[in-house]
C-alpha cells in the first residue's frame, strides 16, 4: 500500500492535517472532512498493514485532530487489542506506542 511509502505517507498525513485545519480554522464550517474521510476508510480496511508500518502516522493525524477524530475513533477503540498486541511485538515503534496511547485517551 503507498501509505507506507517513506514520502508517500508524509504527504498523505500532510494532506489529512491541511484538510483539518481548513475545516477548523478557514471557511469550511458546513463542510465535511472529505479527503480524511476516505483515508480514513483505506487505512481501516488495511488495519494490519496501516499499524504495521507508517500508515500509523496518518491514524495518529485523524486521531489527535478533533476535526478528524470522529472517523476513526470508534474503531480504534473497538481494535484496542490488536494494537496492544502490535506494540508488544514491536516495542521500538514509537508510532505505535503512541497510538496506543492516544486511544485510550480517546
């Protein structure tokens, strides 16, 4: 999946976050969170892989802006376990880790 592309992703959660940021701070009051929205929806049906590598990061855009938040908060929620168990296999990646934890603040 390109979400795991070193620039790939950079750009994507780049894109996720512009996309935030003019909804919460320019003109885009009655709109929607489009482009989120569908990467969000991506990112979700390739859970796995998105957790596994640096997909992460875009999950950590969508999650930390409260813009974004209400795409994927619930499912995150509801896979908990599985990130858990990522973040135990791999303790060094610090995306991961921090998911986790945003998550359970969430």
């Amino acid at each position: 999946m390109l979400f795991g592309h070193p620039v790939v992703h950079r750009m994507l959660k780049d894109m996720v976050k512009g996309e935030a940021a003019w909804l919460t701070h320019g003109d885009g009051k009655a709109a929607k969170p489009e482009f989120a929205s569908t990467m969000a929806k991506i990112l979700l049906k390739h859970f796995e892989a998105a957790i596994g590598g640096r997909g992460v990061f875009i999950l950590l855009e969508l999650i930390e802006n409260p813009a974004t938040q209400a795409l994927v908060s619930k499912q995150l929620k509801a896979q908990i376990k599985v990130i858990q168990e990522a973040a135990k296999k791999d303790s060094s990646a610090k995306g991961l880790q921090v998911l986790l934890k945003k998550v359970k603040q969430a």
